[in-house]
C-alpha cells in the first residue's frame, strides 16, 4: 500500500506526463495486491489458512518481475 501512494504521490509532483505515469500504466498487479491484502484482513475472521493463502496469492503476483520502469527508462 506504501507503494501506490508513494506512486500517487510522486505522480502528482511530476504532473500526468510523469514518466512514472506512463510507464505504471494501469498497474494491475499493484491494485489487485491491495485488493488481496484487503480481503485477507477481513478473511481473519474465518480460520487462519484462508487469509494466509491469499497473502501467499499475493506474494506470489510478485515472483513475476515488473520490468515497466526500466523499459521506460531505457527507451
């Protein structure tokens, strides 16, 4: 979460032709993280292995590495 609202941040002192902007695109892995992240503090309430395999689902989104910054940067 620190992370999209470091980006919104950094985004908004740029202006929306940020090259930050461009390259996050939609940033649907970020917005699904926090989604899942959500969903796992409300799945708490029922046993514990629901919400610890949707943190699993969550870091497991990541394994996969995000290269749009650097192809950004490159061009």
């Amino acid at each position: 979460m620190r992370n999209l609202v470091l980006q919104q941040a950094i985004i908004r002192a740029q202006g929306q032709d940020s090259i930050l902007k461009r390259a996050i695109g939609r940033d649907w892995k970020g917005k699904l993280s926090l989604v899942l992240y959500i969903v796992a503090i409300v799945a708490t309430l029922r046993p514990s292995w629901i919400a610890q395999a949707i943190f699993a689902a969550a870091a497991l989104i990541w394994l996969i590495p995000d290269r749009r910054i650097e192809k950004r940067l490159v061009m």
